[in-house]
C-alpha cells in the first residue's frame, strides 16, 4: 500500500463512523472513489434509512470520472441481493479498476465472495491488513453477532480506585466527573439497547437515553430486570416510554403491576429463571431477535455480577475516578456470591486504558 492509499482508507473509516447508530443493524461502512490522476472523486457513508450502500452512494458522486478509478471501501463489497443489488456487481459495471478494502464480509455465508466477484470482473483487489483490526472494531457488535447470532454486551460502570460504586449510607452526588459522564452518553449512542436492574430505578429514578446530542435512527431501547415488576408507572422511564422500553419479569410478580404498565403501553415479557431470577440468557435471545446488535449494562452490583456470572458480557468498561472508599460495606462493582478461589476468577483479555477527565480513566477488557 502506499501513503496514498493510507490517506483514502483512512477517510473512508472516518466516512464509516458516521454511520453509528444510523446504520444498525447493518454494519458501518465508508468508500471513497478517487479518480484516474488520484483525486477525490466522490465518497459516501451507510444509513440504514438511507438504503443506500456506501459504495454505490460514492459511485453515485464520482459520476463518469469513476471509470479506472479506485474504490475505498472499509468492507468487502457485498455480493448478494438483499434490499439492495450486490455492490460488487455495480462496482465492475462502473468501470472501476481497483478496490482496496481490509476485510471480508462479516457474514459467514458470504464472506470473500464480494472479492471473488470483482476478481472475476477483473478488477484488481487489495485487501489492506494493517487496516483489519481497526475495521473490524469499528463493527465489532455486527460481527459478533454474525458470527454468535447474540448481541455484544458491554458491562459499564463507574467505581473508585478501590472498585466500590456505593456508600452504604449517603449516595448523592457522582463518582465520576462531568467528562466521564458525557463521555458515557457517547457510548451509549453506540449501542442499540441498555439494560439495568430494577434496583437501580428505585434508587436512582433514571432516564436512561442517550443525551450525546448526535442523531440516531431509532431510540435506544431500555430493558429493565424486574423480577416482582416493582417498576412504578411515575417513574421517568414509564412516563418517558415512546416504543423504547421493556421489563423482563417472572411468574412471581403480581399480576395487577404487570396491567398496570401494559395499560400504559410498556411490554412486559415472563422469563423465569430458577431462584425467582429474571433469565438474563434469554433477554440476550429476546434482543437477538428485535435485531439489537449492542446491549450496555448499567446496573447495580447485584447485575452486574448475574450478568458476568450468567455468561452474557463480553466486554467490561470501567470508569475509575481518583477517589476510595473503603468499608465492608461500600458496594463493589460486581456482587452476589463471587468466585469462590482466586483460580475461579473470571478472566479477562485485551486489556486498554484511556484518561476521560483530570486524574480519570477507563479501563476496557474482553471476556
């Protein structure tokens, strides 16, 4: 690859990022066409509303000067019809001469395809591996649920140097700051659904949208855990329901609670686990289904640690602010019984960490 083509890659993955929360469930894609004396022809992102796939949206722009251009495009053409024709297939009908894209299509059933058809066409294609793993965890959610067909959980919180995310008296004000906070609302926006406990609501009385303030295609969709439906029809979750709220239940609760939040048009689904628990395993089957590639978990300790035990997160994201608590008594982030050995410990991998504000940062791990 030479510089030039680094410089077009690079735009078409900051094209692609557009794309978050506006393309799902379809993956991010970003293409750029540069012309045959190496300029800027045309480029394009996916939206989902907007059906269009990126690169037919660039071709669209580059017009007549695509013919023995190159095409940048941040995933394998695809080479299949859907609610499109294969993009391969226009992408040689346009006369283009080279494609340079990092990686295969996340679909198991139709990865390398794409490639195989341009090749076929004569085209010449190039697959950028030192781009690979930047693409494909700009998709991360979309290709885990290819290729597990559940979506990818993030457990996020926020805690003390000393792990603890309450006091066992006094929790007003906030562990993190501001910057932590905001920072929170941008992942958020990243994620198709968030889920919390009903613990959580009657301490807190949560919103739980996404305030970032960017636009998205459809709203995030909030689950709460409710085992008894104890979730009260004041509360700002129920009074701001607009088709983005649900409460998974069991049998135990009491009939008259569930009428009551249906009668104001929540959902509420019975899944019985043993022990009176809400079954976590099959919320994760449920938002398979409504094609929710992204779930969030931002809950109390209780859930927190079900949801790690349960075997549902495959990602952990804490939000470490500069202060301690100490105690037996000041919550840890992840409750419940534990493990009972240090060799029974939950391991983790890929570990990184960022700063999101003076003297905080996070630490991101992969289950």
């Amino acid at each position: 690859m030479t510089d030039l083509d680094r410089q077009f890659l690079r735009l078409a993955l900051e094209l692609a990022a557009k794309g978050q929360a506006l393309a799902s469930p379809n993956p991010m894609v970003g293409a750029v066409v540069i012309d045959q004396n190496g300029d800027l022809a045309g480029h394009g992102f996916h939206t989902y509303d907007g059906v269009k796939h990126a690169e037919i949206v660039a071709l669209d722009r580059a017009g007549e000067s695509v013919r023995g251009g190159t095409l940048y495009v941040t995933l394998e053409p695809c080479s299949h019809q859907g609610r499109t024709g294969p993009c391969s297939d226009a992408i040689a009908a346009a006369g283009i001469r080279r494609v340079v894209a990092p990686l295969e299509d996340g679909n198991p059933d139709v990865s390398g395809k794409g490639f195989e058809r341009l090749r076929a066409a004569g085209i010449e294609v190039e697959v950028a591996e030192e781009f690979r793993r930047e693409a494909a965890r700009l998709n991360e959610p979309f290709f885990h649920y290819m290729r597990t067909g559940r979506p990818f959980v993030t457990l996020k919180t926020a805690a003390t140097l000393d792990g603890k995310i309450a006091a066992p008296d006094d929790n007003s004000g906030w562990i993190t700051s501001g910057a932590a906070r905001q920072h929170v609302h941008e992942v958020r926006h990243g994620h198709d659904a968030i889920l919390t406990g009903i613990g959580t609501v009657l301490e807190d009385d949560p919103l739980l949208t996404d305030r970032s303030g960017i636009p998205r295609r459809k709203p995030l969709m909030r689950i709460v855990v409710d085992s008894l439906c104890r979730l009260p029809v004041e509360s700002q979750l129920v009074a701001s329901y607009d088709n983005d709220l649900v409460v998974m239940t069991t049998s135990a609760a009491v009939p008259k609670r569930k009428e009551l939040l249906e009668e104001r048009g929540v959902p509420v689904h019975v899944m019985d686990a043993p022990l009176g628990r809400v079954d976590l395993r099959a919320v994760i089957d449920w938002a398979a289904k409504e094609r929710l590639l992204s779930l969030m978990v931002e809950a109390g300790a209780k859930l927190n640690w079900a949801s790690l035990d349960d075997g549902i997160v495959d990602k952990v994201l804490i939000y470490y602010a500069p202060k301690i608590l100490g105690g037996l008594d000041s919550l840890p982030m992840a409750g419940g019984i534990g493990r009972r050995s240090r060799s029974g410990a939950i391991r983790l991998h890929g570990l990184s960490t960022f700063m999101v504000g003076e003297d905080e940062f996070a630490v991101e791990a992969y289950l």
